[in-house]
C-alpha cells in the first residue's frame, strides 16, 4: 500500500522528468527500449518493462538512466539485491556528479534498512553535500539524517538481534507493516497472497496464547476486507478502532485513501 509513496520519492530521487531529451546515452536502439519501458511503466507492467531496461544497459553500460529505472522496477518487485547493484552502477557512472545528487538519498536509505548506518552516513552526507532543491525530499533526508545519527550513537549501547516471528505467522508469501494493542495481546498486519504489487492484500489479525506464542491468524473482518486490497493499519491503544488503507473498490478522494472502522462487541463496523 505504500506504492503512491514509493513513486513520488523514487522518481524524485532519480531526477527523471517526462519531459527530458536529454540522456546520457546517444545509442539510439538504448535509447528507444527506454523509452518503451517508460509507457510500460505508467500502466505498472514492471516485469516486462524491466527487460526493455535490461535491453537498454545491455546495448550501453553507462546509460545512467536506465539503471535508475531498473532500480525503482526492482524496489517495487522487493527485489533488493537487483535494486542495490542497479544503483552501485549508477555510482560508478557518474560519482559525485551533481546532476544525479538525489540517487544519493535512495542509496543512504538502503543502507540504513540493512544497519550499514556508517554507509547510509557517507551516501547521505554526498546528498547534503550538494543541497536538497525539492521541499518533500528535504523533509525526508532531514528524518533519515536523525534515524542515522540516532542509530550510530546507540547500536553498541542497546544491541538489537531481531529473529523471525515463526510459524503460525509467518506463513504467506508476504507479510508486513504489523501493529499491536497496547495491552500486547493483539497482532494486527497486512497479508499479501504473492511477491508481487498486483497480489492481492488483506488484514490480519492474532491473539496472544496462553503459552505466549500467536494463534493462528485470521481475516479481520469481512466488513473491511474485501475482493480488493487492504492494508497498511494503525489501531487505537485500546484495540478498538482501526484506520486502514484501500484503492479500490471504496468511494476514493484520489488513487488511495484512509478508511476508520469502529469494534463495536466482538464485530467490526462497515
């Protein structure tokens, strides 16, 4: 549920404009398999405009441009390790040149994800470096600016070793963005059936045992669940109210919306 985000920081951070004509590449065939990845990519055929992307690197190794979008492709794939070689390209490019600056950002917030807090620190500090122009990005670099400082002063004071939750779980293809009541008996996260953005998602839910462990998860509610996607939740302290996300299939102000849903008894409202 986190796409509408995820296109607005990477295409800010990739520097690419619809209206640009003016790549690093001259290779005309490179040049036109970017292009179709392009009009593949506003219909969100991911997959098959990344090996239009890979066509085009193939055909020149240092079009820059076409690294930047087969990262954005593979991040929104969850494709990680495709998506951090994509940008190390980008580097080797064109290090420190300043028309790429804010390809800095997505690598320092890679590195941050995977505890590299002294990487995200050098990549980041490349980024201010040069100045952030746009406002969004600003606000976003000063906050991963903070998460990495918070996290270098305090990881050798307060170790963190996470482990997976297990079984009953983790059971599904994907599963993620959890919250939990306050009074630690109620596991709340969003279920996807596949690995990809056109799986379907739903809401989840858990209850603490007596032995401690999850029970064995279940829909929420049919009264928010639905054919369509829901996720990405937050619940009151008391477990009683849940705001979620959904796109389809709901009354919608734009592409996603917030919806609230009361538990009235043991039942969710409408």
């Amino acid at each position: 549920m986190r796409i509408i985000i995820t296109f607005f920081l990477i295409f800010v951070a990739l520097n690419i404009s619809a209206q640009q004509i003016e790549y690093s590449s001259t290779n005309n065939k490179a040049i036109k398999w970017f292009e179709q990845a392009g009009f593949l990519l506003q219909e969100r055929k991911f997959k098959e405009a990344i090996e239009y992307l890979k066509a085009a690197v193939e055909k020149d190794p240092d079009f820059i441009e076409a690294h930047m979008q087969l990262a954005f492709c593979y991040e929104i794939l969850r494709e990680i390790p495709k998506q951090e070689a994509q940008l190390k390209e980008v580097v080797r490019i064109a290090p420190d040149n300043p028309k790429y600056k804010n390809v800095y950002f997505t690598v320092a917030r890679m590195y941050m994800r995977k505890g590299q807090y002294e990487k995200a620190n050098t990549e980041l500090a490349k980024l201010e470096k040069y100045g952030i122009d746009n406002p969004k990005l600003r606000q976003e670099g000063e906050m991963l600016r903070k998460s990495i400082n918070f996290s270098m002063q305090n990881t050798e004071k307060r170790p963190i070793e996470p482990f997976a939750l297990g079984s009953p779980i983790n059971q599904y293809p994907l599963q993620y963005f959890p919250m939990i009541t306050a009074d630690d008996q109620l596991l709340i996260f969003t279920k996807r059936n596949g690995f990809t953005y056109s799986d379907h998602e739903d809401i989840y839910v858990s209850e603490r045992q007596e032995d401690g462990g999850w029970g064995f998860p279940k829909s929420i509610s049919p009264q928010i669940n639905s054919p369509y996607n829901e996720g990405t939740c937050a619940i009151s302290a008391d477990g009683r109210t849940l705001i979620f996300t959904a796109c389809e299939g709901r009354p919608t102000r734009g592409s996603c919306d917030l919806f609230i849903s009361y538990k009235v008894g043991d039942a969710w409202s409408k």
